[in-house]
C-alpha cells in the first residue's frame, strides 16, 4: 500500500511557482480533470507547473521521497486512473516560437497543436498534428503521433529534433541524435517511459491549404462504399491521406444537421497534391454510393478538424486500435460483421479503418521506437461511456470486433491509441518484442525505480546481478 507523500516536504522545497493542491483544495477538481472523462484521478498531490524548473523539483521530490508519478497536459490520453502519487499538469507550458527559415517549431509540454497549427500557419508551414487540434503537441508526438497527412509526411515524431526533458531523479537534459541517442531514440515512439519532456523542437512542412473533408453515405450502403474504398486505397498516390468510418452519431447539437443522429459510412480525405487531380482521384468513391453530404473542398490547413470531425467537448470515451496488414474481402466482411448495418444495436461512436503506409512505411531519419510501420491500415474504435448503452456492451462490442479483425492484423497497436493500458503483456503490444526489450533497457537507465508507472508505461528491464 502506497502512503500519502509528505507533503510538507513538497511546501519546504517550494522553488515552485505554480500551484501545489491537495484533493479538497480550491482548483483541485480543474486541474486533474483532462479532455478524456473515462478515468477517475484523485493524485494525491498535483503540482501546476509554470516551466522546467518546476517539473525538476516536482521530480527531486518524487525521487526522494519515492512517489510514483503521472504527467498531464490537456488530457486526451487520460484513459487510466490515478489514486495515489503526483500529477504533474504542464497545462500552463504553452510557449510555441516559430523559425521560419530552419521551418521548426519549439513547443512547451502543455501546448495544444492549435497553438502551433496557428503560429506556423503565419509564416506558410504547417505542424505534422492528428485529428483534433485540441490535443497536447508533446505527448502525442512522444507516442509517435499518427497525423492526418502521415502517408505523405510519415509519424510526427520523425520530425523531431531535439527534446528538454527530465528524467525522474530530477535531472534536466538536452536530447538528441548526438546528445542523449538512447533518450532520444525512446522519447520518440516510446511514450512517457523515461522522462518528463518540458518542450521539443519540430520540423515544419511548407504547407497552407489541403483538399480535405468527408463523403457520406447512408448506413445501408457502407458495404459498396467500403468496398470501393478498399480497392482505391491499393491505387492512390501518398499524398492522398483517408479513413473509411462507420458511424453512429447520437442527436445532440454539437453535430451539425443533417449528420445529427444519423447511421452513417464516411470517407475522410486530406489530399496534398493539386486539387484538381485531389477532385479526379475522388470520383470512384462518389460514384461507388449515394452520397447524402459531402464536404469536401480546398481548405486552409488551419480547419484541418474539419475533416475528421473528432468531438470539441470533453467526454467520457473508450478508444482502442489495431494494426492491420491488409484489408481483403474477407477483412471487410468482418469488419462489418461487428459494426455494420446488420447491428443496429452497436454502442461504439465510431469505428474507423485509416490507411497507412506511404510515408508512414519508411524509416525515419534517425532511429525510433514506432513499430507500425509495417501496417497497412489502422483499425480505431471509440465509444463514450456513462450513459446507455453501459460499459460492458461496450466492452463486449470493442473485444468482438478486435477479435474478428485479429486474422488480418500484425497483432500490435500504436500506443497513443491503444486505449486503457493492461498489465504488461498487454502493454507491450505496442511495440515489437525487441524495441520492448530495448525501451525497458532505456527505462532501467533513466527510471530503475519505475516512478513514472503511470498509463502506457513499461517496467524497467531486470539488473543484472
């Protein structure tokens, strides 16, 4: 059983500049509070920090006084509960500088990529972020970070080139190819194992306007659209960028008509090339359904969460994904075997099928930790939780459709989509075995005495004796 920390011994090394609050505490409930409201998180003290000299004596506390560790920023990744320990929130690190002529990015640990999309948008470039521009720039990207134009650009970490970070005994560093390789290596696809990053500097690509949105057709007619899509996903070039969805929007009004309260099949699109040829490629998906909505148009990157229409509002949700290495006639079957329009009653919000490959396939530069790059298709699932239908539906809906997905996958996830982190065997299927093996090598280096256990962690490997 895990104790209380000391907290006068927090107060006493108060080089703090933030706020440092306790469960009752004025402001408590608001900071420990993350954009995902699934888990419960009651730390036991939650430090507020206002730069990187404040995540270093939040860390020389926790290494002296041994108390386990948990990091937040804006809290689209909180999919694990926190009873004990420290939180550290760097929600108020926000900083982004723009170098327009080295076209890099340097970001704070709490920025969100709305803050960097916006500064790089002033000077024609643009950020490699995800679907919701919402989410924290650092702990995506540490994950990997799966953007929307990933087959032309590959993973957002790929572009990163150097990381200010703390390790857990309190210590501020520099990582990079040549300073810290190893640090580097695992703070890029290896999540939140061996360190509290306090910003990262990133490539920028030049960039203004993309041909995005979505084509939407009927639930009744996802098996044609699905199929077309399928097939057109073998054939197009890597600056077409997609996602087939299956989705069961409930009636609220932050889901603009006539998608409210719809069954629907979308196609989602991001195309970087010219919009005419972007225009021509699309006709086989037009022409494979009736399409009922269609958003599709040249728009400046800046509206980029336009496309996949992930929700702005926190809420409760289950996510979860697996990678998949091809998406035959069989695969879609059961694909929509479990999702399609022959299970009225399926509780997920969507279920998603993203193309990979492109870019994403390559190795990056300088070696890292992301091991989907031999997937050709993602497979994401996402259901909000607390109210009907209840969460072991859910449950029972996300195993089944893993499961019947599992012929054609790698048997691996991406960890920053993996969803609630199990024990460790469940855990490392983010990674293959040997970059496991490899990020607990590094863990043991940087954490032997595991403080950051919290979410998508791995334990540090065994000393030798």
């Amino acid at each position: 059983m895990t104790t209380a920390p000391h907290l006068p011994d927090l107060f006493a090394l108060s080089e703090i500049r933030g706020p440092v609050l306790r469960p009752g505490d004025d402001g408590y409930a608001e900071e420990v509070t993350g954009f995902n409201l699934a888990a419960l998180r009651t730390p036991d003290v939650v430090v507020g920090a206002t730069g990187a000299d404040d995540v270093v004596t939040a860390l020389r506390w926790a290494s002296a006084t041994r108390t386990p560790v948990a990091v937040q920023a804006t809290g689209h990744g909180a999919n694990f509960p926190i009873d004990h320990g420290l939180l550290i929130s760097t929600a108020r690190m926000t900083d982004v500088e723009i170098d327009p002529e080295q076209r890099t990015a340097t970001v704070a640990a709490g920025a969100k990529w709305r803050h960097v999309l916006d500064a790089a948008a002033e000077h024609g470039l643009a950020p490699l972020c995800g679907t919701s521009t919402d989410a924290g720039a650092v702990g995506y990207t540490v994950g990997g970070g799966l953007p929307v134009l990933g087959r032309t650009y590959g993973y957002a970490a790929d572009l990163v080139r150097s990381f200010e970070v703390v390790t857990p005994d309190g210590t501020a560093r520099v990582a990079d190819a040549e300073h810290e390789p190893e640090l580097f290596w695992a703070l890029r696809g290896g999540k939140g194992s061996v360190g509290v990053v306090t910003s990262l500097v990133t490539g920028l690509v030049p960039l203004r306007t993309v041909l995005g949105g979505g084509i939407h057709t009927r639930g009744e007619h996802a098996e044609a659209l699905l199929t077309a899509w399928a097939a057109w996903t073998r054939t197009v070039p890597e600056e077409m960028c997609s996602a087939f969805a299956m989705m069961r929007l409930p009636p609220i009004p932050q889901i603009p008509e006539p998608l409210r309260g719809g069954f629907w099949a979308r196609v989602a699109v991001a195309w970087t090339g010219d919009p005419a040829e972007g225009e021509q490629l699309l006709a086989p998906l037009r022409a494979a359904a009736p399409v009922e909505v269609d958003t599709v148009e040249e728009m400046p990157f800046t509206a980029v969460d336009g496309i996949h229409m992930e929700p702005q509002d926190p809420l409760p949700a289950r996510e979860s994904c697996s990678l998949l290495r091809d998406l035959t006639p069989d695969a879609v079957r059961a694909f929509l075997g479990q999702v399609g329009p022959a299970v009225p009653d399926c509780p997920l919000l969507f279920a998603q099928l993203r193309h990979m490959g492109g870019a994403l396939s390559r190795p990056a530069a300088t070696e890292d930790a992301i091991c989907a790059r031999d997937a050709d298709y993602l497979l994401e699932a996402v259901a909000v939780l607390g109210a009907p239908p209840d969460a072991e539906a859910v449950e029972r809906a996300t195993a089944a459709l893993h499961t019947a997905m599992s012929p054609y996958g790698t048997g691996r996830t991406m960890v920053n989509i993996h969803g609630t982190p199990g024990d460790a065997s469940d855990r490392a299927r983010a990674w293959t075995p040997e970059t496991c093996t490899r990020l607990r090598r590094a863990k043991a280096t940087y954490d032997p005495t595991n403080l950051l256990r919290f979410g998508h962690t791995v334990p540090p490997a065994p000393t030798a004796t």
